[in-house]
C-alpha cells in the first residue's frame, strides 16, 4: 500500500471541495481524481486554483476508475449516492483501499446500505462519513453539559434545504448527542411537492416535518419549509442544559439550570466548511486510524432513520412504485 496516495471518486461541486481539503493534507504526495465528466475534472482544477499555493502533491486526472492505481492510503467517494456503494466496491476490491471517507448520504436504500456494511465486516474495511456536523467542537462541549444519560431533544428548523439531503446530517447529530442505537419514526408531514435538485434531473428532494423518538427518552424534530431557503438552526434541550445553535453564522447562546436558566453567549467559531474539514479529517486518518466523523456504522442510525421515514413518501408522491430514496 502507498501511504502518500489518495484516490478521489466524484469531482462534483461537493468532489472538488473534498479535492481541495486533499491538496492540503501533509504527506500525501500523490492524489487520483477520477470522474467520467470532463466538466467537473475541470471544475476540480479551478478549485485547486482558487487555493492560496499550489498543492505539494502531483494530480492524476482520470475518466474511469480502470485507470487508477492499486494501493493508496485513502479513498474518498464523493460521487451521487447511488453510486457510491459500488464505488467503495471496486475501490476495495479492485484497488484494494481500506480506509474510505464517504460523502452522505451513504446510500438511497436500506439494502444497499446494509450490503455496504456487510462489505466493510467481510474485507475490514475503515469506512468514515461526512456527517461533519458532529465534529464541530461547540457539539462536544454541549455533550459534556447535556450529561451522559439525559433525555435529549433536538429540534431543527430550516428552509428548503432537503429533507433527506440536508436531514441525514441532523438525525446524525441527534444520534450523537442521545446515543441510541435506533431512531423510531412517531410522525412525518410532509409536503405535496416534490423539489427539482439542481444535482442531475433524476434527483429530487422533499420538505416537511418528521419527528423521531429513542428508546432512551430522546426526541428528534426535523422541520424544513418548502417556500424559502432560510439557513437552519439548531435548539438542544436536556433537563439541565440547552442551547441555540446556527453554524452558518458562527453563532449560539446557551443556559443551565446552574444559572437560573440565563441566556450567555456561547463560543461557536469556525463554519462547516468541506475544504478545509476533509484535510484534517484525512490526515487523522492517515496518522491515527480515527477521526471525528461518525463510522459506517454510527451513521447507519441517521441513515436508516431518513430511508426509512422517507421512501414511501417519494413513492406517494411521486406515484410510482421505488425501492430507494431519489436524493442526494
């Protein structure tokens, strides 16, 4: 295996942000970008000219995934979700990578999420997704003072960002914070309009409102209105700690029971941003083994969650019969 060697799969508006993180990852040397369309290689270049210096490692740009090299330290899959369960195949089994960074969503069913993990179990593979969200630093100190064993509730109020899309990240966050193993669906209202994805003409994604519970007391309310594009924000509850949280502006406040409930400004510095993440991201990776994204296996709560809640809505909606989740 060649540890300064990193193959990105997907070089899309999401692929060539992942590219950028790359090129500032110290000791990869080498980084593979393979994507059939010749648009996004090009898009990949211009993200790697908007970038401060030129990138220390030398790029391979490819249009098939029979063209890359055996063996490298890391595998990125940025591709569209449908897509991705049989890249991380070929990368593994042709290619023999076994550490993976996966964009979310993961997969658009239950049962090709569920053959991915029995991949990784088979073959021992290190497989990591980009529910980044859970990696801010404001959400390990907020689980600190939420307590270990609380009841937690967490509830999202957005604009049409995508339910499924821009869900599968919160339901993570939820999972993080209340640790359960399962999120069961208690409601979901959704809308009677399906939206366009500006990511291919196959794609859509609903708005609307899904509200999940846990065996352990927690609640989960995912609400995304269909009529605006307001960012998201973030209300966390326990019986002794909660805060307000919006990671677009960089800002938060927080209370405790400690102090009477009073509102205090809480730090909240540093946006979610894919370029600069996906670099430290990979290089604990490649000099730990871990990193802080949820494992294939963590982020199956979310992901089951949103698939599950989500698909019999797409198939009412859209009146005909499917077996997966059109979203992205």
């Amino acid at each position: 295996m060649s540890s300064d060697r990193a193959l990105l799969i997907g070089c899309g508006e999401i692929g060539s942000r992942h590219l950028q993180g790359l090129a500032a990852v110290p000791g990869l040397r080498r980084i593979e970008v393979v994507d059939p369309r010749p648009e996004a290689l090009a898009l990949g270049r211009a993200r790697l000219a908007e970038l401060p210096a030129a990138p220390a490692a030398s790029i391979r740009w490819l249009e098939s995934l029979d063209d890359a090299q055996p063996g490298g330290a890391v595998c990125v899959v940025a591709t569209q979700a449908g897509a991705r369960p049989q890249a991380v195949r070929r990368a593994a089994e042709a290619l023999g990578y076994r550490t993976f960074l996966l964009e979310k969503m993961v997969a658009q069913s239950v049962e090709a999420y569920e053959q991915l993990l029995a991949l990784a179990k088979a073959q021992g593979l290190s497989v990591w997704v980009n529910c980044q969200t859970r990696a801010h630093p404001f959400h390990a100190l907020a689980k600190q003072r939420v307590g270990p064993s609380a009841p937690v509730r967490l509830h999202v109020v957005s604009g049409n960002w995508g339910l499924a899309s821009g869900g599968v990240h919160l339901a993570d966050l939820f999972a993080y914070y209340d640790g359960a193993e399962a999120i069961e669906l208690r409601d979901a209202d959704i809308d009677d309009t399906v939206h366009a994805s500006k990511r291919g003409p196959e794609l859509c994604d609903l708005s609307g409102t899904l509200r999940g519970t846990t065996a352990n007391g927690g609640e989960l309310i995912l609400s995304y209105a269909g009529d605006h594009q307001a960012y998201q924000h973030i209300t966390i509850a326990s019986r002794t700690y909660r805060c307000v949280v919006d990671h677009l502006r960089e800002w938060a406040v927080e209370s405790d029971a400690e102090s009477g409930w009073a509102w205090r400004s809480a730090p909240c510095g540093g946006q979610l941003l894919v370029s600069r993440l996906t670099s430290e991201f990979v290089a604990d990776l490649l000099a730990r083994g871990w990193c802080a994204l949820p494992t294939l296996s963590q982020a199956w709560v979310a992901h089951r969650f949103i698939l599950e809640a989500l698909q019999p809505q797409f198939a009412r909606l859209l009146n005909r019969e499917l077996d997966a989740c059109p979203a992205t």
